[in-house]
C-alpha cells in the first residue's frame, strides 16, 4: 500500500499537462450543411424546397415515428408505408442503414 503523496509533489490529476489540452470543438461538415434538391418521390415526404442533407434525415425520422413505421421488435428496421416504398425502391422493410443509401438515390446535389 503506498503512504500519503508527499507536499508539493504532482499527482495525476494535478499534473501541468493535464489541463493544458482541451478537446477542440467539432466543426460540422459543410457538404452535410450544402442545400441539396428532393426529387419528386421524395418531396411528397420531405417538401419539394432545397435543404440540407441532415435536415432531410430528420424530417424522414419525424415522419417515421408520426406514423409509427419503426419495427417494434428490431428497432433498426423501418416498415414502409405506400409513399416510403416508393422511396425505398418498392422494399416494404428496410434498416435504418439501407435507408440513407437508398434516400441518396433521390437528392439532386
């Protein structure tokens, strides 16, 4: 067992360096940020304005979770509903994965 830190002595919490480094703040990726269009398909979801990719993802999850189309069971699945299947290439299930790849299909940079 080791006895009480001596005076004056730098521990590991107290060390100069260890305050020294702050984590840097993350910058948000400015393609993610960039207006992109909707086609037609997606635009009946999602509106027929140009927004940021980010934003179409939400508004994707916002409508899924409106119209409780998130599996129960396996979460990660999304159950399509007449307009998402026209979104998903005629799949009526999809993972949450399988989503954004195949969303991408219908956003005009």
């Amino acid at each position: 067992m080791l006895g009480p830190v001596p005076a004056g002595a730098k521990t590991f919490n107290n060390h100069p360096m260890a305050a020294a480094k702050k984590p840097a703040k993350r910058k948000p990726n400015p393609a993610l940020m960039k207006p992109v269009q909707p086609d037609e398909v997606l635009s009946a979801i999602v509106g027929s304005k140009p927004i940021p990719r980010g934003q179409i993802t939400k508004k994707l999850w916002d409508y899924i979770k409106k119209n409780g189309l998130q599996d129960a069971k396996v979460r990660t699945n999304i159950n399509a509903d007449a307009a998402l299947k026209i979104v998903f290439g005629g799949k009526s299930k999809v993972t949450m994965f399988e989503m954004t790849k195949l969303v991408s299909q219908h956003i005009k940079s």
